[in-house]
C-alpha cells in the first residue's frame, strides 16, 4: 500500500525483455538505501517487487499483465520515472490510500501553464468515468492528485510548483500516457452497495446518487451530508 506522495525519481538503466515479461534495472536515489529485496515499490503508480538491490540499482521483474494494464510496456531506456516506497502503519498519510493496482492508461488531452502551476486534462477509459468525482483524489503515475474538475471521461488536475520539482509529471506534453489509479475507497463502496447484483458491468451506469445514498444510510436524518 502506498500514499501516492512521491519520494524520488529513478533512471531506467537497463530494459531486459524476456518473452512477453520484463525486468528493469533502475538506478534509485539515496533515500532508498533502506530497501531491501523482497521489498515493494511503487514505479510511476505501479506495484512491483524488488528482486535485486546492488549499490543504488534495484531490479525488479515486470509480468505480462503489468506490462499490458500500464504505461511500463512502452517505457524505454533511460526514462525517468516515480518512485515511492510502501507505507508503514505509523507514517503519515499526506495523500490518499494507493494501492499500485492500475486501472488504466489515461491521454493528457491540454495542459495550460499559470504563472507557477499547470493544469492538466487527462481522458481515460468512459467505463471508468463513473468513479470521477469533483475534489476527489486520483493516482497519476503514482501521485496523488485532487480532481479539480470532471466532464465526461476526461478530468482536470492542478499542478503546484512542489509537486513539479519532484515528480515527473511536468515533463509530459499532450498526448503523453499515464497510469491512473481510481480512489480505492469509491470501487469498494460501490462493490458493497451492489455486491448482491453480481458483476457490474464496466459499460452500465453505477446508479449511485444523492437519492440512493439517503436510502442506503449514507445521509444525516435530515438528508445533508
């Protein structure tokens, strides 16, 4: 598990395609000295394991499925990415709760520079547009960034000054691909609510509501939330 507050970024040293899986070899900064194989890590929003820690070089091995959902099949040699170590219990959580599971590949459709921040339009898939939510959170390559606006599939995310200096994010130009991870907490709480409907269809609407929450106790006896 993960906050989605990026810690550093590495340098993809060395790409080794086997078959349809991968391992890279990933030059880290300084901070992550404490890691160790076995380890998790966080690389541009992606869980991956670290099978191999020499100096400052971790490998860490790639499957197929992983290389499918994300935005790591077209990564190429030394491309910089985000990197952010597991969470323990009795760190804070300056972000959100990120699970490094990917939901899908986002488009960066605009970016628009103010006088110190950005803001970025991104498209994803429409039968993940349900989970969109004004002021909500959402993973971008492993950040954790509020939703400032939503229209259909696509979403607008504010970038300060800090969150430029130490991630990649202000490095990608229209059209760029990004892993995006909905909120973890929004797919469990509809699972919960539906859990007896069976499946939910990724191309049906998620029927959840104002009206819908009241009726399932999720608002005050007078309605307000």
């Amino acid at each position: 598990m993960f906050t989605g507050i990026v810690e550093g970024i590495g340098e993809v040293r060395n790409i080794r395609l086997v078959g349809s899986e991968a391992t890279f070899i990933i030059r880290v900064p300084a901070l992550f000295s404490d890691c160790h194989r076995g380890d998790s890590l966080a690389v541009d929003g992606v869980c991956l394991t670290i099978t191999s820690v020499k100096g400052n070089l971790f490998t860490l091995d790639i499957s197929a499925e992983t290389l499918k959902r994300s935005t790591l099949g077209r990564v190429r040699q030394g491309e910089m990415l985000n990197l952010e170590r597991a969470l323990r219990l009795s760190d804070r959580l300056g972000g959100h709760l990120v699970s490094g599971h990917v939901d899908g590949i986002g488009i960066v459709e605009r970016i628009e520079r103010f006088q110190r921040s950005w803001v970025i339009q991104i498209r994803i898939d429409p039968s993940l547009s349900r989970y969109l939510i004004e002021k909500g959170s959402i993973a971008v390559d492993g950040i954790s960034l509020t939703i400032n606006r939503c229209t259909g599939a696509s979403f607008d995310i504010g970038i300060i000054p800090q969150t430029a200096s130490v991630t990649t994010i202000a490095r990608k130009r229209v059209g760029s691909r990004v892993n995006v991870e909905i909120d973890l907490i929004s797919k469990y709480i509809e699972r919960f609510l539906f859990h007896d409907k069976g499946a939910i269809s990724k191309e049906a609407p998620s029927g959840i509501d104002r009206d819908m929450l009241i009726r399932n106790g999720f608002g005050g006896g007078n309605g307000h939330f």
